[in-house]
C-alpha cells in the first residue's frame, strides 16, 4: 500500500507541473497576442500621422505656391504704378 501511495504522489507531482507548464505556456500566448495586436496598432497610428503629416505638406507646398504667384503680381502691379506715375510726373513738368 506504501508503494501505491509513493505512486499517486508522484502522479500528481507531475501532473502539477503538466498543468503549470501548460498555464504558463496558455499565458505567454496571450502575452504574444496582445503585444502583437498593440505593435499592429501603433504601426497604423504611425502611418496614420506619416499620411496626415504628407497631406499637410502637400497643403503648404500649394499655399507657398499661391503665395509666390500673389507676390509676383504685386510686384507686377506696382511696377505698371510707378511707370504711370514716372508718366504723369514728366507730363507734369512738361506742362510747367
């Protein structure tokens, strides 16, 4: 009967560390799975802003071009001003 019960006892020594191994292998696959799904995440946030941020780029290339063209006109207009005002001044001292 000694025997028998040296037996069991080692039985169920053993399968303790079955079930603990198992446990411990049933959570390091989830850890796995929720760190894998957090990396996948974070990498479309990050492709997400890298989109954003090209969108913004694409926006203020636009605007500095607008903003070039708005110049070049001024600059063009007010030329066309001190040429007629260059014009009216000679007139005027041909009147004189």
């Amino acid at each position: 009967m000694n025997e028998e019960m040296v037996t069991l006892a080692a039985d169920d020594a053993s399968e303790a560390w079955v079930g603990a191994v198992g446990a411990g292998g049933v959570f390091l696959l989830l850890i796995v799975i929720v760190w894998q799904i957090a990396a996948t995440w974070r990498a479309r946030m990050l492709a997400a802003r890298e989109e954003r941020y090209r969108q913004l780029a694409g926006k203020y290339a636009q605007l500095l071009e607008d903003n070039t063209e708005l110049h070049r006109r001024t600059l063009d207009e007010l030329s066309q001003a001190r040429t007629s005002l260059a014009a009216m001044e000679k007139m005027m001292r041909e009147i004189e």
